[in-house]
C-alpha cells in the first residue's frame, strides 16, 4: 500500500513540474513519535496487566466457582428431591396399604359384630320364647286348676241332685270329684288315641 501512495505522489509530483516544492507524506510516521508510543503502550500495558489483569482474573475465577458450585448445588438440590419424592412414594404406598388393612379390618369387625348381635338376637328370641312357654304352662295349669275345681263344684251340685242329699261331706265329695276327673281324662286320652290312629 505505501507503494501504491509512494507511486501516486511521485506521479503528482511529475505532473507539477520540477519546480514543485517536496509535499511531506500523510503515512509516514516519525520515528521519534512511533518510539514514545511503542513505549507508552508497553507501560500502559504493564500497567493492565499488574493491576487490571489479576483482578479479572480473581473475578472470572469467581463466576467460574459460582458457576460449578451452582451446578453442584442443583445436581445436590435435584439428588435430594428425588430423595424426597422416593420417600413420599414409599409413605404413599405403605399409607394404601395401611389404609387396604384398616378397610379388610374393619369389613372383619363388621362381619363379627353383625354375627355377635344375630347370636344375641337368638338367644334374647329363644329367652322370651322359654319364657312365653313357661307362662303359658303356667298359665294352663292354673285354668287346669281352676278348671278342675269348677268341675269338681258343679259335679257335686250335680251329684247332689242326682243322689237327692247334699254332699257336704269333704271327704266323699273329693272322692267323687277325683273320680269324675279321672273318667274325664280317661275319656280324653281314648278319643285323642282314637284321632291319632
């Protein structure tokens, strides 16, 4: 490029005659001027990079650590919620089974308890049944009883005024009365025999 200039102006030169002053050259640099700059770059140099350079440095390694340590912390931050959520998912998993056992249980208590009031409602019913039945033989015995002693009154009345006198007679009376009873029963049987057959 310098040629390309040096050959330009030497053409310009040419072109204005032998008399034309020497024009000085816009890319030629003193060197004078190229010494001091050369040498004020160095110290500015020198001076960024004692001073300027470490600390960028120190700072890029910093961002560096910030960097890996962030990794780090989110690699150890992920490890434990995965940890977490394993966690949750045996809790979760032992809850539905603890929850599936109470539910077996409590169809189990259900069962037996429905069983246990059947068995009281059984034996409450064959209680009031036994009672029932233990009344009503009471019951009978007593209209047997007095049944037999209203017999025993109008088969002495009748007896009486069959026999044309009055049975006052304790003895006799009881005597005919156990016998018209015993007829009576006897009359009984044979005509329940009678239907059996």
């Amino acid at each position: 490029m310098i040629n390309v200039f040096a050959a330009a102006q030497a053409s310009v030169l040419a072109a204005g005659g032998e008399g034309a002053e020497e024009m000085p050259s816009v890319l030629a640099v003193p060197v004078d001027e190229l010494i001091i700059g050369i040498i004020a770059f160095l110290i500015v140099f020198g001076g960024l990079a004692k001073f300027a350079l470490p600390n960028i440095k120190k700072t890029l390694a910093e961002r560096a650590d910030a960097i890996e340590g962030g990794i780090e912390r989110a690699a150890k931050a992920e490890a434990e919620a995965n940890a977490l959520a394993e966690q949750y998912r045996e809790q979760m998993a032992a809850a539905r089974e603890e929850a599936a056992s109470i539910r077996t249980q409590a169809q189990s208590d259900r069962a037996a308890i429905i069983e246990e009031a059947r068995a009281e409602a059984r034996a409450a019913a064959q209680t009031v049944t036994a009672q029932a039945e233990a009344q009503l033989a009471a019951d009978r015995s007593q209209a047997t009883a007095a049944l037999t002693h209203q017999i025993g009154e109008l088969a002495v009345t009748l007896a009486g005024k069959v026999v044309g006198q009055s049975l006052s007679d304790d003895a006799r009376v009881r005597q005919t009365v156990e016998e018209f009873i015993s007829d009576l029963e006897r009359q009984a049987s044979g005509s329940t025999q009678g239907s059996a057959q």
